[in-house]
C-alpha cells in the first residue's frame, strides 16, 4: 500500500509538473529572445541618432567611437546621400561571412534616412534560454522530490496505524484483552482504535464473568457436595441400623435439593436475569437448617455449632441466598476461626441482624479492610467466599460487614418483613 501511494503522487506530480513546466519553457524561450530583440533594436535606433549627429557635426563617421561603445556587434550603416555602406564592431559576426554563427537583427531608419543594421551573436541569448531551462528543471526536480518524500511520510503515518490496529486485533484474537490505548492523530483509525479498545474491556469482561462464574460455582457448591459426602459416608457406616439410614437418606435427599437449588441460583446469576424475587422468609427456620447441617462437622472436631438471639424474626430475602450467606460465614468460622461458633439473631426494627461469630484469633489488621475482597485469604483460602456472599447480599438489597475484628464477627442485615407480604422483586 505503502508503494502505491507513492508511486501515484510520483505520478501526478511528474504530470503536474509537465504541464506547468513545458508551458513555462516555452514561454521563457519566447521572452527572453524578445528582449533581446528589443534590446538590439534600442541599441540600433542609438547608433542611428549618433550617425546622424556625427554626419551633421563632421561629415563623416567616427567607427572607432562605434567600436568601443558596441562590443560584441556587427554594425552597417547606409547614409541617405553616400553610394556605399560603411561597417563597423566585430567582423566575426559579419553575416555575409561564410562561417557566421547564428545571429539576432534589429534595423533602425533615422530622420535623415539613415539605415542602420546590428546583428549580435544568438549564442549568449541561447545561453540565457538554456539557463532559465535548467532552472524551471531544478524547481521541477525539487518540487517532484518534495513531493515524493511528503508523499513517503502520509503513507507511513497512514500505513502504520493499520499495521498497529492489525496487530491489536492479532492481539485480541489471540486472547490478550488489554486495551491498547493507542492514537494516531488520525480520526478514522483512532476511532477504529476506539472500537478494538471497547471490545477488548467487554471481552476482559465476559472472560472474567465466565472465570467467577466458574469459581463461584465450584466454591458454593463445595460445601453441600461435602455435607452430602457426609451423609453418604454415615449410611455406609451405619447400613445395618435401618432407622440410621433412613434419617441420614432423608437428609441426604434435602442435601440434594439444595444442591438443585444452589446449581439454579448460579445459573441464574450467571445469565445476569432481573433481580431475584425476595419474599418474607422465617429467619429460624433456614439457620435450624445450617445449624442441622453442619452439626456433624464441628461435633467431628469437638467444637459447637449455636444458634442464639430473637426467634420468630422474619426477613425480606431468598431463601436459598440467605442460606447460602449464612453457610459461607459459618464455613469461613469453622476454616479460620476457632471454638464456639455463634449464630445470633437480633431485630432492630428496621432490619434483622445476624451475626456469626467465633473464637478465634481474629481478622489481621492488615486484611481487615480488604476481608470483602476476591482472592484476599488470611490463611491459605480461596478469597471467595465472603466476596461472593457479599454479592448475593447486595444484590437482593441487604448488606453483610465485619463489625468486629477480635473476636470475628460478621453481621448480615436483611430488610424486615411483615406477615402476609407477597414476593416482590429485589433489591429492596
């Protein structure tokens, strides 16, 4: 592209040059001979005046004064009253000679009727002719290298950008979804750059709402897959206590439902689907759950499980986001904390307020303000838990935070709800 672009102004420019340049040879050509003819006509209509003076004041011609005065001339003048014409200036330019270069001629008649003929040598005008040419040529070669080179510098400032913005779309193609940020002073390509900078965040985007989603996905639905482990693994123990397995396959089947249930909330928030639908859920009964369900686990490591607080509460909320809030705080206790575990509930008007707690060693300080963060792990975790239950929380209107740091507390405030209110969508 790059060679075409200068090939075609090297093209136009010769043209446009040919057709300035021809014209204005021609026309130098012409100018220059006519002053010259004119300059030899002055010079001849001179000699005549002084012909005349020097005939009226002596009667005779002074050659010698025609000479010195007329260098470089061939000079013939014919008086009215005399039989033959008298010479003068250079005889080398006599145009009778048989070796005569060629010459310019101007005539003049005086008042007297003097006939006066100069001839002067047409070399030094060709020479002037020539000189002029090889100017116009200069300019024309100057002009036709200008534009050349001008011509060199628009195809390099207009090919390069494209080569940029293609290695930016190699780049995006291979994956690299960096924006690139470069401009080029040019509007079409910088508004080309624009689009390749866009797609590249909305495909960073879409890359990382796919890597959280999975992440997501595989962190939530660790926890029921191990409770459902459990359960298997006590009626494989317990296989000939009937009443055993049938409590531990009855809970293993509410394992599995909410196992369902988490798998249909992923998706759902994968597909970024309007807002969840909250409705009035009794608080007590989702953390008699949790607590049921990962009673087995803390009794294994000899530490408690309590549920604490005001019951009866009721929550504006989805019942299997509350529960997957309340699993992940308790999770986030039992993996990084140590003895008691405490749920507590608590009504402030307002909202309801559940805290869990434990007895740990607490949060450092230096992790306390980025607790909330994704992949901030205070102890060899994933760093997904509590930023993903913060984004359940936020989402259908409630809020989660870390009210203490010595011992852990986390607090989940849920909007209240009142008895007999429909399902509405979040956030409220």
């Amino acid at each position: 592209m790059r060679r075409r672009m200068v090939f075609s102004t090297l093209v136009v420019t010769v043209i446009a040059v040919m057709l300035l340049g021809l014209p204005l040879g021609a026309l130098t050509y012409k100018l220059v001979y006519d002053e010259s003819t004119r300059q030899l006509q002055g010079e001849a209509e001179l000699i005549g005046a002084e012909s005349d003076t020097m005939l009226e004041a002596h009667g005779e011609l002074n050659l010698g004064e025609f000479d010195r005065d007329h260098p470089n001339r061939f000079i013939r003048i014919t008086p009215t009253d005399a039989s033959a014409s008298v010479t003068a200036g250079d005889p080398a330019l006599d145009p009778e000679a048989p070796d005569s270069p060629s010459m310019l001629k101007a005539t003049a008649t005086t008042g007297r009727g003097t006939l006066v003929e100069v001839w002067m040598s047409a070399e030094g005008v060709q020479r002037s002719v020539v000189r002029a040419w090889l100017g116009i040529a200069s300019l024309s070669l100057l002009a036709i290298g200008v534009a050349v080179g001008l011509s060199m510098f628009q195809a390099r400032r207009l090919t390069l950008p494209l080569i940029d913005l293609a290695v930016t779309a190699e780049r995006l193609g291979s994956g690299v979804t960096t924006p690139w940020g470069h401009r080029y002073g040019i509007p079409e390509a910088d508004r080309v750059a624009e689009v390749l900078d866009r797609s590249a965040e909305r495909i960073a985007g879409l890359i990382a709402t796919e890597r959280h989603f999975a992440t997501d996905a595989s962190h939530q639905l660790r926890t029921p897959l191990t409770a459902l482990m459990m359960r298997l693994e006590e009626i494989l123990a317990e296989a000939g206590n009937p009443e055993v397995v049938r409590e531990e396959g009855e809970a293993a089947l509410a394992q599995t439902e909410r196992l369902v249930e988490t798998v249909e909330s992923l998706l759902g928030r994968a597909r970024k689907s309007q807002n969840p639908e909250v409705e009035a859920v009794e608080v007590d009964s989702v953390l008699n759950h949790i607590q049921a369900e990962w009673q087995p686990v803390f009794h294994a490591e000899q530490r408690r499980l309590l549920v604490t607080g005001v019951s009866g509460l009721t929550a504006m909320t989805v019942p299997t986001d509350l529960a997957q809030i309340i699993a992940t705080l308790v999770e986030n206790a039992y993996k990084h904390g140590a003895g008691t575990v405490t749920i507590r509930r608590l009504d402030t008007d307002q909202s309801v307020r559940i805290e869990v707690s434990d007895e740990g060693e607490g949060v450092p300080d230096h992790l306390a303000g980025r607790i909330f963060d994704r992949e901030v792990s205070g102890s060899g975790g994933t760093g997904l838990g509590l930023a993903l239950a913060r984004h359940i929380a936020e989402s259908e209107g409630a809020r989660i935070e870390l009210v203490q740091t010595r011992p852990t507390t986390f607090a989940l405030f849920l909007p209240a709800g009142a008895g007999g209110l429909s399902k509405m969508t979040g956030p409220v």
